[in-house]
C-alpha cells in the first residue's frame, strides 16, 4: 500500500491518513484533493456567512462522491 505522505496543502491533506493501492490511485485522490481545495477557497474567499472545509471525503470529486457516499453504495 502506498501511504500519503503530501504536504501539500500542509496539514490538511496529511490528516487524512488515508492509503492507496497504487501511486496511480493516490494521484487521482490527491488531484480531486486539490481541485476540492480550489473550491473551499474560491467559496470560503466570498466571505459569507458559512464556510467550507475538508473532510474525509475531500479525496473524491462530486461523481465518486455522488455514486458511492449519496448512493449508499
């Protein structure tokens, strides 16, 4: 198994403490990862009055999370 070991963004993606089965996996997270960060930035940069935030979903895009999680699969 392949363990995350990014710091990129710093503390938040390494909480996660999740593994992969293959770097080729752990890339894909790592980008839904990343473009889920631009998201909670682009929001959170609009000052409303609710934020967003990671969670240990931040690793799917909207499809994986939509079919899986939302699914009950």
């Amino acid at each position: 198994m392949y363990e995350v070991q990014r710091q990129i963004p710093p503390p938040v993606w390494s909480e996660l403490r999740k593994s992969y089965e293959s770097a080729a996996e752990e890339e894909k997270a790592f980008a839904a990862f990343a473009a889920n960060e631009d998201i909670i930035n682009e929001h959170n940069a609009k000052g409303l009055s609710w934020t967003l935030g990671h969670n240990s979903y931040s690793d799917m895009t909207w499809n994986e999370f939509s079919t899986t999680v939302m699914s009950g699969a």
